[in-house]
C-alpha cells in the first residue's frame, strides 16, 4: 500500500519516519511521495588507465573499480556538470532513517527526467543514512545541476509485517557519502573464480 501525504506527516510527527533536514515540507511532501535534494558529495566516473573495470576474480591485478572514481565536493547552491554517458555517485542532502515495515521507491523527478537522466532504485525498510544516488546522463548534452535542487523523489510503500533490515550482512548501510560499488564483496565472484580456476588447471 503506497502511504499518501497525510501517513507520511503523521510518521514524521510521530518520529517513526526521520528526515534531517526537511527545509521545506510544504513543497517537499507531495500526495504520493517525498521529494529529496541533491548532495553535497560527488564520487565522479572518469576514464582509467585500464581498459576496463573489472568485475572478476580472476584477474585483481588490474582495472579496480576505486581507479574509475574521483572525489569532490561541492556546497549548497554550487553548480555540478553532468557530462553525457557520465555516471556519477552522490546521495541526497537528507538522512534518512525508514520503519522496519516500510520501503522506498526511488525515482527521478519529472522535470530532470524530461532532460534525460535516470536512476530506480529500493530503498530497505529499516534503512538509516542518505539515499545513495546512482545518476546518469543519457542527453547528448551537459547537464548542469544545482547541489540542493529538489531531484528525485520517494515513494513510500507499507508492509503488513515488520522486517529485520539488519538480519543478514549489508554492503551499504548508515552511509552519509557515496561510496564505490561494493562489488567484491559478493561471495559468488569468488566461488567463481574457484571454479575457473579448477577448470582452466591453474593453481
């Protein structure tokens, strides 16, 4: 059940939905969602000097994911430029911290939308930090954002039982800054590469 403007006032006034800070709830809590502000903080894709980034195992010694980003900072009001196919990680200025029996749908906000950047993504019940942004500029065209503006927007969807956010490990959580894909965490890429290296006789 998606929440309407009034559960989500009564979450916030009740302290079971915390958002820090909420500048302006009179344009920021719509009939169906929330909207949330672009951060301060950039982790900015740029061209390595590996071929490629690499996702596997099976070769460690070249192409790591922390070669392909580059930090900076900008302040409230400041503008940032969006390049064409650039992908940058950001989160939002707000933290955020969601009830056990809620998650977030998260989407770009029409007018950015209509430019051509995009990002879908779920938010956790239970979650607590800044929304991790994924954005991408898929225009032809620079983009040139606003740290601050109003960007994508959430929407709030009920479970009818509560859920353990916490219960099995999580890569990303409580973060105020983005942060690199966590990628080689994943157990399977290592079983993989295992089994590579059983098949192809390699020690």
């Amino acid at each position: 059940m998606y929440l309407l403007k009034k559960d989500i006032l009564k979450l916030i006034s009740d302290k079971n939905l915390i958002i820090k800070p909420l500048l302006c709830e009179d344009t920021q809590i719509n009939e169906l969602s929330i909207d949330f502000r672009l951060g301060c903080d950039f982790l900015v894709s740029i061209q390595g000097r590996d071929s490629s980034i690499n996702t596997s195992y099976n070769d460690r010694d070249s192409g790591h994911i922390t070669n392909f980003f580059q930090e900076t900072r900008r302040r409230l009001g400041d503008s940032f430029l969006l390049h064409p196919n650039q992908t940058v990680l950001t989160t939002t200025l707000e933290y955020v911290k969601l009830p056990k029996n809620i998650f977030a749908i998260l989407s770009m906000r029409s007018s950015y939308s209509r430019l051509g950047l995009t990002i879908s993504t779920i938010i956790q019940p239970g979650y607590c930090g800044c929304l991790s942004l994924e954005l991408t500029n898929n225009n032809k065209n620079p983009i040139n954002l606003t740290v601050g503006a109003r960007l994508v927007q959430a929407r709030l969807v009920q479970l009818t039982e509560d859920t353990n956010y916490f219960s099995n490990p999580r890569k990303y959580i409580c973060s105020v800054r983005p942060e690199i894909s966590a990628l080689y965490n994943d157990k399977e890429l290592e079983s993989l590469h295992e089994l590579w290296l059983l098949i192809n006789n390699k020690s």
